[in-house]
C-alpha cells in the first residue's frame, strides 16, 4: 500500500481562516486557564493578573515572527521549516526534534488535565471506577482521551478543525459566564474585591517570572497555526491573520478569569490565591462553586471541553512536525507515509500517541508543564533568530504577506525575554531542565548517527518564492 509515491503526495488544503483561528485559540485556551491557574495563584499570588498580562506582552513579539514567516513559508512543520532554512549545522533537526517533544508532551499535560475533570465527575457522582485511586483514575481516563483523539486526527484534518470549532466555542461561552459572574459579585461587595489583591506580589518580583515560566504553554497556540500552514486556504492572508486574532482573543480571557478567580471569592481563613493554590489543577472549578450558577457541573464541562480541543490541537501539531522532519529525511522515511484514503500522516501520528501516552503516566503535571514551557522558549529562541536570518539571506525572494515592523528589535527583544524566562523557570522545576537536555541529546545522538548522513541540504525555500497567488489561494 505505501509506494514511494504516497511520500509525494501534498496534504489537503481544506481548513479556513475561522478553522485555524480556533486551532490555535483551542491550544491557548487548555492549561493556561483550567490546569494551570490554581498552581500559578499559589506561586505569584495575585500578581497571577501580571503574570499572564506579561507572557503576552513577551509572547507577541514571538507571533509576530511566526505571522512573518508563516505568510512567507507555509509548510508543515512550522518553526523547524524556517530554522532549518534560516540556521546552519543541526539547528534544523534540534528544533524539529524540541518542537515534536514539546507539542506531544503538552498533549499528555491536556490529557492529564482531562483525566483530573473526570475523576473528579465520578468522584462526585460518588462512583468508584473499579476501586481505582483517584491518581490512577486521572492517569486510565488520560489514555482513553488520547487514544480518541489520535482516532480522531486518524480520519482527516477536516473531522479536526470540526471537532476543534465545535469545542473551542463551548468553552469560551462557558469562560464568559464564569467571568460575568464573578464580575457581578464583585460589583456587589463593598470594595468590590479589592482587599484580595493585597498584597498583589506577596512572594517577591521573581515568583511573578516563575510563573510566567510555568503558564508560558498557555500562549503557544499560534505556533500549531503555522504547523497548519499547508493545510490552510490562502496562507499568505490566513495565516499571520489567525495567528493575530489568537492572541487577541485569549489574552483578555485570561486576565478577566485571573481577575475574578481572586477577587469574587471569599474564604473563611487565609487568601484567595493560597486557596486556589491549595487545590491546584481544580483551584477553578473550586472558585465557580461559590459565584458561578450551576459552577460546578459548567466548570467541569468547561475543563472537559478545553483539555479535549487542547489535545486535539497539540496532537495535530506534533504529527505535523515529525512528518515533516521525515520527509526532510531528517527521521525514517516511512513516518512520513500519508493515509492513501484519509490523507494524514498516520505513522507519524501512532509516534507521537505512543509519546504521549507515555509521558502522561509515567511524570508529574508540574514538571510536565515546566518541560512543555522550555521546550518552546527554546524553539522560540531559535524561531526568532531564524526570522532575522531568512530576510536578511533570501527575504528579497520570498513572497511575504505580512512583515513586522521593528525588525530586528522586535525578535531581539523576545529573545532575551524568553532566555529569561527559561532561567527563571530551573528554580520551580530543575527537572524540566534535566529533561529538556537529555531530549537535545538524544536528538544530537540522533543526528550525528543517523540523520547527517541521510539529509540532503536543499534550498527547499524556494518552494515558497513568489508564490502565485492563484495558486495559494485555491
């Protein structure tokens, strides 16, 4: 069944400006807000407001870049298309390799997120599931979750942007309620909530950048944009487009959920953010017990719905990459293979599955997320560096549909900015260091006994030089 031929074969170009705006609005919209907004409450206290308010402003600078070269270059593969393009030596293959570990290793932090939802719905259903413990049960339901979304992927790209849209709009209909409520019973409070921001930053400037650190998967969703790019219908628009409009849309939801996830709560002994620290993972669905209508039961689908569109998005992103490392020959040949009837890379989706799986049972969820965090700071790095190099080489031959203004200030500044954040993030999680380095060197091992001698350099770039618009936009 897998001729040589079915390597050639190009992937459908069927997802819309709204599809790949969800995709990336669906990534963004997992941990940040229902995972990860208790662990962060507790390490930066109220300061939780800034901490997502800067990882924006930090992680803006990096879209540009990626809304650059995106409308430039819209590959599979994203930022490892336009690293091993813009950088020398193994650059190319180091960052595939990252962008590929930290896509499918956030996937197994959504899926961990999804498993904490439904043990918690069976918890208060009083249903024990087989005499599992409620840390084993999050772990079973993470795998189930996985394997339905790799079946979902398995069947087209088209069933994915559906399922993303479908779960994408839920959510955030569900964030409105849960912010219109706290908002409403802030309004009625006599100094509308303000006593719980004091004092805002009660552990210090540095527990501010730790936890910009830890939630900075949170805004890593525009990077599975470009992972779409030769899936998307007219790239040249579309893509810096919806990579825009992304940040746009979650930045405000973060900072309002922060905000009333504060100040609308009332607890009997200590803080707010102690308490949402305290049940880490569930610190939200904690909070919409008291101002929320029917907050529970909404904050519990709203978790569902946002680990399931988040894993969906990361699973589609991190098949995209190891494709397109193996058409590049950078890995076997063979994980390249596309579906001859379903048109996806269903090799190189059983890959990042197993990977997935495997993360998900076998390490803790805050050394997951730190691991995801530095993984992209690093790939971001390297991205922006990248971008500065492509339009000074062959910029003049390429055919852009956005440019940044600034350049090079703008991923000059992002650069610094994520280096900082990755060295503030080894005093939370030394462990995600540890693991981040021995992922580069097995990838480096890799490289040197492998993929050095089978990769042939091409100025593949050209492929996407003065692209005719007829062309792109069929």
């Amino acid at each position: 069944m897998d001729t040589d031929s079915s390597y050639e074969h190009e992937l459908a170009r069927t997802l819309s400006l709204f599809d790949i705006t969800m995709i990336g609005v669906g990534a963004m919209i997992g941990a940040g807000i229902f995972v990860l907004t208790g662990v962060a409450a507790g390490i930066a206290g109220p300061a939780l407001i800034l901490v997502f308010l800067v990882n924006g402003i930090i992680t803006s600078f990096t879209a540009l870049c990626y809304a650059e070269l995106g409308s430039a270059m819209p590959g599979a593969g994203g930022g490892y298309l336009w690293v091993r393009e813009g950088l020398p030596g193994p650059s190319g293959f180091v960052s595939g390799w990252m962008d590929w570990f930290a896509h499918t290793v956030a996937g197994s932090l959504y899926a961990l997120g999804f498993g904490a939802y439904f043990a918690l719905i069976l918890e208060l259903m009083g249903i024990s599931f087989f005499g599992l413990s409620f840390e084993i049960t999050i772990k079973l339901f993470a795998v189930i979750v996985i394997c339905f979304f790799l079946l979902i992927n398995f069947k087209g790209v088209s069933e994915t942007g559906m399922a993303e849209n479908v779960f994408t709009v839920a959510k955030i209909v569900i964030l409105a309620i849960f912010i219109g409520s706290g908002l409403w019973v802030m309004y009625n409070k006599p100094d509308f909530g303000f006593s719980n921001f004091s004092p805002f930053i009660p552990n210090g400037l540095g527990s501010i950048f730790i936890a910009c650190g830890l939630t900075f998967i949170a805004f890593e969703g525009y990077e599975i944009i470009a992972q779409a790019g030769e899936e998307v219908r007219n790239p040249r628009k579309n893509v810096p487009r919806a990579v825009i409009l992304s940040i746009l849309i979650v930045l405000p939801i973060y900072c309002l959920v922060a905000f009333v996830s504060l100040g609308a709560l009332t607890v009997e002994s200590g803080t707010t953010w102690q308490y949402l620290g305290e049940f880490q993972e569930l610190g939200l669905v904690e909070a919409a017990k008291q101002f929320m209508p029917f907050g529970v039961l909404l904050l519990i689908i709203g978790g569902l719905l946002s680990t399931m569109s988040a894993l969906n998005a990361t699973t589609y992103s991190s098949t995209r990459v190891s494709f397109a490392m193996a058409r590049d020959k950078f890995l076997p040949r063979k994980i390249a293979t596309i579906h001859r009837k379903n048109r996806t890379p269903y090799v190189a989706l059983f890959f990042s599955g197993m990977l997935m799986i495997f993360m998900s049972v076998s390490v803790p969820l805050e050394d997951v997320a730190s691991a995801t965090s530095l993984m992209f700071l690093f790939l971001f790095m390297l991205v922006n560096l990248s971008a500065i190099m492509i339009r000074r080489k062959i910029g003049d031959q390429l055919d852009y549909g956005y440019r940044m203004k600034f350049f090079p200030i703008i991923p000059i500044v992002a650069m610094c900015a994520n280096m900082a954040l990755a060295v503030f993030l080894f005093q939370f999680s030394p462990t995600a260091w540890y693991v981040t380095i021995l992922w580069v060197l097995i990838g480096l091992g890799i490289y040197f006994a492998y993929s050095r001698r089978h990769y042939v350099k091409t100025e593949q770039w050209k492929r996407y030089a003065h692209l005719k618009r007829d062309i792109e936009e069929k």
